[in-house]
C-alpha cells in the first residue's frame, strides 16, 4: 500500500511539474511575441501607411522610426525620398 502511494505521489509531483514547465514555455512564447510585434511588426506597418499615403500625394508623409538597424536606415530613405517628392512635384506641375 505504502509503495502504492509513493507511485501515486511521484506520478502527481510529475504533472504538477509539467503544468508548471507548460505554463512557462507559454509565458516566454507570449513575451518573445510581444517583443517580435513592437521591435518588428509595428515599424514595418507604420511604413506600409506611410508609402500608401506618399504614393496617394500626402508629400507631407513621414515615420518615426529611429533604431540603429536596418528598419531605421530604411526609414531615414523613406524620409529622405519623401522630402525630395515634396520639393519636386510642386515644380512638376508648374511646368505642365
């Protein structure tokens, strides 16, 4: 009976670890999506609106992104590009 019990307890302390381990794989995956969604996601959205809106004619169009990395030198072109669409195409159309 004594054995039985040991069995039983081993086998409860087992799932309880389980859930435990489950429930942190959980935790971390949600956090790495959460980091993934605003380190990522977010910029890359923000870019697409902006380059919709640049291309509808909002010359005005610029994005806030400043980060060291790649989403942040292609921010500085779009930027770059943005304000040199706004200073031409006034003169574009004078002249048409």
């Amino acid at each position: 009976m004594q054995e039985e019990a040991e069995a039983l307890e081993k086998e409860q302390l087992f799932w309880q670890f389980a859930i435990i381990i489950t429930a942190l794989v959980v935790l971390v995956s949600g956090g790495f999506r959460c980091i993934l969604t605003s380190r990522l996601v977010l910029p890359i959205a923000d870019l697409t609106v902006a380059a919709a809106l640049l291309s509808g004619g909002d010359w005005n169009q610029r994005v806030n992104i400043y980060r060291p990395d790649e989403l942040g030198t292609l921010a500085k072109a779009f930027n770059r590009m943005a304000l040199q669409l706004q200073k031409l195409f006034p003169s574009l159309e004078a002249k048409n």
